[in-house]
C-alpha cells in the first residue's frame, strides 16, 4: 500500500535534526513524550498527526487518524 502525503511527511521529519524542524512540532513531541514516553515510532505518530493537523496533509491510515484531544492540543497551542 502507498503511503499518504502525512505519512510520507512523517518519515522525512524523522530524519531532520530537532534544532531544524518546526518547534511546534518539536512542542507537541514533547507533550507525546510526557504521555507514553519517547521512542521512534512515537516520534513517526508525532509528525504524522502534526502533518495532517497543522500541515493539512491527508492520511488513510486508521492507525495515524489524530486523536481529538491532539487536534485540540494543535487549536490551544496554535
């Protein structure tokens, strides 16, 4: 199966540098962290959910569909 534009988002994100990608994208990994902690594929759930909430990026995968406590977590930190 191919991967949705957030998807594919996702994955690049992963191998920007913290320092260089967006900070609210590092803001909402770091709030992810305090839940579940860190590893790599809460950092790829990380980007994909901010890739489709702040990027507007479409995603089919059920398994990435943002939560709405993260899409209120996006409107409160805007």
């Amino acid at each position: 199966m191919e991967l949705s534009a957030a998807e594919k988002r996702g994955q690049e994100m992963m191998f920007i540098p913290m320092c260089d990608l967006p900070p609210l994208a590092v803001k909402f990994a770091k709030h992810m962290g305090k839940e579940f902690g860190l590893c790599g594929e809460v950092f790829l759930t990380t980007w994909i959910v901010y890739a489709q909430c702040v990027e507007k990026l479409e995603c089919t995968n059920e398994f990435y569909i943002p939560l709405a406590k993260n899409i209120q977590w996006f409107k409160d930190n805007d």
